[in-house]
C-alpha cells in the first residue's frame, strides 16, 4: 500500500510506545515497537514527531482518544492517575486492542512503581510528579516488549478474552493531528474538539430519532382516520370490499406507495 507515493505501515503492532507525565508530557518511558522503521520509514519518523508533540498537549486532552497522525498512523492515548499511556499504530490495527494494550501497559507501571517506590502507603502520582529526569523508568521498555508480544496478533483467543474485559471504546473521540495541536493557530482546546464531536454525533441521533417519531405519528394519525371514516365513506359513495382491494392493487403497482398500501389496508379491515 501506498500515501502519496510512499508505502504505508502494515497493520503490525505498535510502532512506538510512551509513558509520559500527563501534566507537562515530560516522557517517562519510550519503548521500540515490533513493527520496527520499515516499511515507510520516513513516514514513520514523521508520525513519531507528531506522537512526540502530542505529549505537550496533554493537558488538554481527554482520557482516552484518537488521533490520526501522518502515513497511515494513529496516536491511542489513555490518561490515568496523572500518567499518559500513548501508543502509535498503524491506523489499520483494531482500535479496541490497541486500547486493551495500552490498559495493560498501565498495569504493569503500576507494578514498576511499586518496585521502584515501595507499597507502603506511598502516592505514586506525587512521586511521579517529582521525577526531574526525563526517560527515568528507561527499564520499563522491557515490560513493555513482553506486553508487544502478547497483542501482536489482535485476533488471538488471549486479546479477545481481553478485549471482553476492557471498556468499549465506541465512546473514545478521534481527530486530526492538526485538530488535536490546534493546527499552530489561536483555535479551540483539543478537550473542546472532542467534546463538539460527540456532541454533534449526539445531535445527529436525536434529530434522526424525532424525525422518525414524527413520521410514525403522522402514519398513526392517517390509519386512525382511514379507520374512522371508511365506513362512512363506503355508505355515501357505495364502495365495496372488491372495490377496495383493487384500489390497493393498483397502489401496489405504483412506486413509492408503500404507505398508501398500508392505509387502504385499515380501510379494508374496517369494512370487514
């Protein structure tokens, strides 16, 4: 496959992992993917820059969201406890694993943190908050590989048992790049961009949903009609069964009257 004359990532794994402070997007962790520099290479490096300056974005991001990034990538992010947790995807690789992945890496650092600062009442997040250097928990990219391992095939029976177990992510907003970022302009706050998404989605339902209670009014209005004044229509003009049903026979073979079949219907059960 190629974008604009250059060849896209396979579906593979994650091709980049972070683990970054969510409040400055300092990174704690940066973990290789299996998927390695090729294919795309160059397209790749590109999507890694972007994955990289969505960390100083993360301010303003919500806790779990999508961002599509250049050649055929994509940016999962998941904020927890003052921690991001953001994997860079080949665009084509299951949305709800990637999540499920990132979940488990979330797990694991809080594991690592254990190790590293003690089970003693401690608060991670304020220790985490105070860390000074950036690539601290560097270790931690080896938990990360292990992790690569078990969701490289995201059809396996081990990744959908997993995926049962993880939140659906049907809710979880997705942008451009250039939304997420603000496109280097004075525009809206990337939590904004998200929200006007699912609430334009929200607004798109609920039109769609008025309109078809409308229209099932209007058809229950007619029928109710038809039933109340077939009777006295058929008295007054001295209308038969017969003459009815080849009415109904003649709608049926026009097109688009459908519902007009549907009343001539009620009117004929009420002469019955």
């Amino acid at each position: 496959d190629c974008v604009q004359g250059q060849v896209r990532p396979s579906a593979a794994m994650a091709y980049r992992t972070f683990v970054a402070r969510a409040a400055d997007g300092v990174p704690l962790v940066e973990a290789p993917g299996e998927a390695g520099l090729s294919p795309g290479a160059g397209l790749a490096q590109t999507a890694c820059k972007q994955a990289q300056r969505l960390l100083s974005n993360l301010h303003s991001m919500p806790p779990r969201s999508s961002v599509d990034c250049a050649g055929g990538y994509a940016c999962h992010l998941h904020i927890a406890d003052g921690v991001c947790y953001l994997g860079l995807f080949c665009d084509r690789y299951p949305p709800s694993a990637a999540f499920a992945f990132l979940e488990d890496v979330n797990v694991a650092f809080q594991e690592e943190l254990k190790r590293e600062f003690g089970t003693a009442a401690v608060d991670y997040r304020s220790h985490v908050d105070c860390v000074a250097k950036p690539y601290h928990f560097s270790r931690f990219d080896r938990q990360v590989a292990r992790i690569y391992a078990q969701f490289k095939d995201p059809s396996s029976s081990a990744v959908l048992c997993k995926l049962q177990a993880c939140p659906q992510v049907s809710c979880v907003m997705r942008c451009s790049f250039e939304q997420a970022v603000g496109g280097g302009q004075a525009q809206e706050s990337p939590r904004r961009v998200f929200e006007k998404a699912g609430a334009s989605s929200t607004k798109g339902a609920m039109t769609k949903c008025a309109v078809f209670c409308l229209a099932t009014m209007v058809m229950a209005l007619l029928v109710y009609l038809v039933v109340e004044f077939a009777p006295w229509a058929r008295q007054s003009e001295g209308l038969t069964k017969e003459d009815v049903k080849r009415t109904v026979e003649d709608l049926k073979a026009t097109p688009g009257n459908l519902a007009a079949v549907c009343y001539c219907a009620a009117g004929l059960a009420a002469l019955a």
